[in-house]
C-alpha cells in the first residue's frame, strides 16, 4: 500500500511574498481590480510508500521539515491519498 502526499508551502504571512507582489500588480494592470492581494508558494506530490497512514503521516512532516520547507520563513500542510 502507498499514499500520495499533496504538499503546499507557502511564506508564513509575515514575510513579504515579492513574487506575489509582482503578480498582484500585474493583475491590477491587467484590470483585474477586484483582486486585492496574491501569494506564491510550491505545490509537490510525493508517493510514500507505507502500509500505516501514521508513519506515512510522519515520514511527511519529517521531509518537509528537512527540505521542502524552510520553518523559519515558510508554512507547508498536507493531505494524503491513498493508493492501491
């Protein structure tokens, strides 16, 4: 049995999202004025290949603690799917 993981990272909101400033901008002068901010981040699947949903769970955290995610200055969160 095997789970995909769906990882978002994301700038934790008090860090300033440049790419995300330049985007918003981009859109206003588009003529998108509704649209009043916008954020960047890094969208990654990972397959896991582990029977317990637990130690899936686990083995996740752990790799984006130490390489997807910077904890100082970013947020990640996660959903898995399981695969047959």
């Amino acid at each position: 049995m095997a789970y995909t993981a769906k990882i978002t990272v994301t700038l934790r909101q008090s860090i300033l999202d440049v790419q995300g400033k330049a985007v918003e901008h981009a859109l206003l002068n588009l003529g998108y004025g509704s649209v009043g901010s916008a954020r960047i981040g890094k969208y990654i699947e990972v397959l896991i290949n582990e029977v317990e949903r637990g130690e899936a769970e686990r083995i996740c955290n752990e790799i984006c603690l130490k390489l997807l995610s910077n904890p100082v200055m970013e947020n990640y969160s996660f959903e898995l799917e399981q695969v047959n």
